[in-house]
C-alpha cells in the first residue's frame, strides 16, 4: 500500500518537475527512472498498468508540449526497442550472431523513401510519390521486404555458427550500405550518398503535431513487437529457437526442423527492423546510406547484451538507456558545460573557458557507452533485467 | 516386414571404416547392442537418426525407408533419442525440455501463435498437461520447473528420457542410459524400460556397458567389435559365444581391450 502511493506519487512528481523544469536533462531522466520504478515496484497488476499506460499516454506528450526535444527522445527511444526487440529474437533466442542487423532497418526505410518521394519518378517515370495514406500499405510492405531479405540472408549462412556466422552478417551488413551507397548508377534506385528527400508523410489524424504523431505511432508499434515477441517466445516456435541456441544437435534430433526455424528468426527479426525503417524515413523525410553504418549494427546488438540476452524487458530497457545515453545524457552534459564556460566559472582557479572543445562530453559518447559495457560484463554480464524462466503453474498429473 | 530394419549399413570416416556391413533387425520389445569401445554403437545410432549419411546399405522403418531423410523428419515418423553424454538443453526448465520433444507433434502455424487462437491455447495446455504426465513417469514432477543444468546427474539422465519419450516414439534409442548411476537406480530405470515396452508397446534399442543390466533386460542382444557384428541372439547365447569374450577379454596373450568394462 505504501509502496503503492510512494510509487505514483514518484510518477507525478517527476512529470509535474518536467513540466516545471522543461529543460533540466536530469529532471526528465527522473521521470524516466519513475517509469523504470512502475515496472519493478511491488504495486497490483492493474495500478501498474494504469501507470504506465498514462504514463506513455497522456504524461509524455504533455511533456512533449513543454519541451518537443523530449518527444523526440521518446520517438527515438521507441525505434530503437523495437530494433533491440527484433535483434533479441535473432541473437538473444535463436542464439545467432547477426552483426548486420541494421540492413533490415535500411531496407524498410529505402522502400518507403524511394515510392514516398518524387525520386521514384527517376525509376519509373511520372505519378510519384505516392499519396501520403500509401505510408500505411508501405508499414506492411516494409515488413514482408525486411522478411524476405531476412530469408535471404539466412538461405547461405544456414550452416555457420557463432563467428562464421557473425562475420558473415556482419559482410551483408555492409553490402547493403554500400548498395544503398552505389545504386544510383546505371539506373538511379537510392540516389547515391546524397541520400533521398522529400520523403512524405502520412496526413496526421485529428491535427496533431508530427512531433506526437509518430511518437503515438511508434507506441503502438512498440506495444504490437513486444505482444508479438511475448506470444512467439511463450510458444513452441520460441521453445524451438532456444533448444536451438542451446543445443544445436540435439535440438535437430528432437524434431526440431532447423532449416524452417533459422528462416523463420531471420525473417521475424528483420520484419520489426522493416516496420521500423518505413517509419523512420518518413518521420526524417530525409535519408542517406549514413544513417546504416556498422556502428548502429554493434549499438543495437549492445542494447540486447546490456539489457539481457534473450529478455524482453532487457530489451526494452536496454535500448532505452543506450539511447537516453547518447541523445540525452552526454549532449545534456556537453550544454551544461558550454553554459559554466560561457558563464566564466572558474574552477580552483582555473577558468573552465580555457577547456579545449576537445573535452567536450558529447565527443566521448562512444567511449562512456565502451566503458558502460566493459563494467556491464565485468559485474553482470547476464544483463540489467536477465532472461528468467516462466515457472509454470504445476497442476497435478492427469495424462 | 520388422519394424525396423538395417541392411549393410557401412560408414567411413576419411580412411577409417566405422560401420562395416551391419545388419540389424527388431520386431519388438528391447535389443542391446554391445561391444568395446570404439566399435560403432554410437555411429550406428547417429545414421538411424538421420545425423550422420550411410555410405552405403539400408535403414527402414515400418517399411519406409529412412536414409536421406532430415532428423526431424525421422523424429515426426516415430523414432526418438537420447545421448550418451547427455544433451539436454541447459538453460531452459526441465518442463520447456520435455515441451521442446515434442515439436514434431504440434501442427500449429505461425498465424495460430500470433493470434493466440483457441487451438493453439487448447494444444499449449495439452501439451503442458501431457508434459507433465512424461515427469511424473521418470519420477521428476516436483523438478518441472526446475532449470535443467542445475538438476542432478541422474535426473537429467531421467530427463532426457522424458524429452525423447514427448515425441511419441513407437522406438526408442538409448545410448549408455545408465551410464553413471548405481546399481539401484539402473534397477529403477529398467524396471521404467520394462514399464514402457508393455504399456505402449515400445520398442527399444540400448546401448549398454552394464553387463548386468543388459543380460536382465534384453530380449536381443547384438555385439559389434570394430564395426563389424560378431555375434547376435539370445543374453545367453551371447554370453557363451567364443568370439564375444575374445573381443572383451581379448585371446589368450593379447591386451586387454575393453576388459575394463566387461
């Protein structure tokens, strides 16, 4: 009971403090750490719910009224649970290493961002781009596109495991970058590294804002991945994926059919990063082969691993943290101290205006985010919310 | 026509000849297969499930022949396993291994998982039932939920019993099942065989280094020694027969090979 009232006081404290304090960084990560707090407390079922539910509802976008940025974050947040939540199939289930996941993102974006533009006229001459309602067809095309790469992908590395595989996935990755960096010659298909735009975007209903537009769009297709993901994890397709990162061998003999259910990861795995990567072309309006490097590869993958291989909510705090790491933490700090430099302070005598821009936080996101992971699989390499197995309910034996 | 049947089944590792020429039958009921390390027991398990290609010969199955077929394919049609060092799957709870032998029973599809349909709750249950019933039988349902790599060494044994019984086998193959147990709960196990063969008409295929308990189980007993088969019969033709003590107690002057676990 205490904890309850502790627990909702905590939420609307921290979201009234955001609304009061729109631009202290550490205010928001409070009522983020609120919401973290609503999901572990030991509070009824239905209060937890009801919390997060406003929570993400009606607290986030009137936080997003206060100060857009933050939206923003969230939006972002919610891009990269649904990528961690894809790749923890993948990896954290099926137990294959795939260190070129954000091709699938890449695949999704560019099939929107080529019909969704006039670019596409360059193709196939005139009528184009499509009308903005054709966004919500190109969701569901993204997502069979992504699933299909994903099929293609896992046909020739059916055979490899563990660093073969990695390698493998990580070369594709990189095939389709620099496709997406190539194609616009003989006949233009991506435009090169100048990337597409104007990509449409869909009408927004009932007048909102882009800003929480795509954040509510996002939601909803975060809360879709994770009711999917729970529903194939509880099944005996997901039972097969782990017998199969468990033991590959054995699993076949058990009656495992390894070719469909290899198939079947990949193309689950992509088709979340597809969904996504329609989205996030629209919601940019402009993209380009630099927006799927490697680099966002190995963050997604550091997500999965941070939160905890194979565990959903790992995966969705995972993401979070990374992602409020970089886009929040780091650059907060980086202004912060921009503002003590402007300001003059001085610091046991040495004036902070005098610090080399070399210094500046947000240039050190990377190393923070390799420190992070260093102590993370020094003192809990199993994840900040570990996979737990589902302890069933034993009725007595009857056949 | 038997229900199983192997024809000079023949297997080559690079210039190593593992199987030569082996046939093997069995209408019903327990058969042993016996023999020193090395001679093929395990290899010729590994072609019967489909994990390892015959060079050459023939292996059926209620008439249908088995060779080139996928594991999970000769699993669907009704022969199951076990290992000798024991493969189960570690990190998920005994209940999850025993659920997992039963994928080749499940005919549910993607869109029945995603949609939570009523066949899909209706068999999830089943299954969980079913499941249960399988711990109840090797003596674990108080361990259903427990994760197996932290079961005991027996119990896992037991375990993967369960696991390849889930797939409804009409054959079973154990590989050294009572290999690291004492006489006592190799007694239980047999008792459990026993128990099988005559309440589903099980028929199964052991592979066996306790001499006591395959002469007090097997209905059959086949010896191989180098790949090759030397004897076959009756416990105690085989027992008798010359060349079986030669292969484990060696001729007159010659090494030891095998003595150790004759």
């Amino acid at each position: 009971m205490i904890q309850a009232l502790l627990t909702v006081a905590l939420v609307v404290v921290s979201a009234l403090a955001v609304a009061k304090f729109p631009r202290s960084v550490l205010v928001f990560l409070l009522f983020q750490g609120s919401l973290v707090f609503v999901y572990r407390a030991q509070i009824p079922e239905w209060l937890r719910r009801s919390l997060l539910a406003v929570a993400l509802l009606v607290l986030m976008p009137a936080i997003g009224y206060f100060n857009g940025y933050y939206l923003e974050i969230a939006t972002q947040v919610g891009i990269f649970v649904a990528l961690a939540l894809g790749l923890n199939i993948v990896v954290g289930l099926a137990g294959l290493l795939d260190l070129g996941y954000v091709a699938f993102f890449a695949v999704g974006a560019y099939s929107w961002a080529i019909f969704g533009s006039p670019h596409a006229n360059v193709i196939f001459g005139g009528g184009f781009p499509l009308a903005g309602w054709w966004f919500y067809v190109f969701l569901l095309v993204g997502l069979g596109t992504a699933a299909i790469t994903g099929i293609l992908l896992g046909l020739p590395v059916l055979r490899l495991h563990g660093d073969y595989l990695a390698i493998v996935t990580l070369g594709f990755g990189e095939v389709i970058r620099v496709l997406a960096n190539n194609l616009d010659k003989p006949i233009n298909f991506t435009n090169g590294p100048k990337g597409i735009t104007p990509i449409s975007r869909p009408p927004a209903p009932f007048g909102l804002p882009y800003g929480e537009y795509f954040y509510f769009l996002v939601l909803l297709i975060v809360v879709a991945v994770v009711i999917v993901n729970r529903r194939l994890e509880d099944s005996h397709i997901g039972r097969a994926w782990e017998a199969i990162r468990e033991d590959e061998l054995a699993a076949r003999a058990m009656g495992v059919p390894l070719v469909r259910m290899k198939l079947m990861a990949f193309a689950c795995g992509a088709s979340f990063a597809g969904v996504m990567g329609v989205l996030f072309s629209a919601k940019q309006v402009f993209i380009n082969p630099e927006s799927f490097t490697f680099l966002e590869s190995i963050g997604v993958l550091a997500m999965v691993i941070l939160g905890g291989m194979g565990s959903i909510p790992g995966a969705v705090l995972g993401a979070t943290v990374v992602t409020v790491l970089n886009l929040q933490v780091l650059k907060g700090f980086s202004l912060w101290l921009n503002e003590l430099k402007n300001a003059g302070v001085t610091v046991l005598g040495y004036s902070l205006a005098d610090l080399p821009t070399q210094f500046e936080p947000a240039k050190y996101e990377r190393m923070v985010f390799g420190v992070i992971l260093v102590l993370m699989m020094i003192f809990r390499p199993q994840g900040i919310f570990p996979a737990r197995r589902r302890q069933r309910e034993l009725a007595q034996p009857g056949g | 026509m038997s229900l199983f049947e192997a024809r000079s089944v023949t297997k080559r590792f690079g210039g190593l000849t593992a199987l030569h020429g082996v046939d093997f039958a069995l209408e019903r009921g327990i058969a042993s297969i016996i023999g020193p390390n090395g001679a093929g027991k395990t290899t010729l398990f590994n072609i019967f499930t489909g994990l390892y290609a015959a060079d050459d010969g023939s292996v059926t199955f209620r008439g249908q022949p088995l060779l080139g077929l996928r594991p999970d394919q000769i699993t669907a049609l009704g022969i199951c396993r076990t290992f000798q060092n024991i493969r189960l799957f570690s990190n998920m709870t005994a209940i999850e291994n025993v659920l997992v032998g039963m994928n080749s029973r499940i005919a549910l599809g993607l869109w029945d998982v995603l949609s939570h349909s009523r066949s899909f709750r209706r068999t999830e249950s089943d299954l969980a039932a079913r499941a249960i019933g399988l711990l109840d039988r090797v003596g674990l349902q108080a361990n259903a939920n427990a994760v197996a790599r932290n079961l005991p060494y027996g119990d896992r044994r037991r375990l993967e019993l369960a696991r390849a019984l889930a797939a409804e086998p009409a054959l079973l193959l154990l590989d050294e099942p009572t290999a690291g147990m004492t006489q006592g709960e190799a007694g239980t196990l047999m008792r459990l065989l026993r128990g099988l063969v005559a309440d589903l008409g099980l028929a199964i295929i052991l592979i066996e280094h306790n001499m006591r308990v395959v002469m007090e189980v097997s209905d059959r007993v086949t010896v191989l020694d180098h790949g090759e088969k030397i004897a076959e019969g009756s416990p105690r033709e085989v027992q008798e027969n010359v060349r079986v003590i030669e292969a484990y107690l060696g001729t007159r002057g010659a090494g030891p090979r095998g003595a150790r676990r004759a």
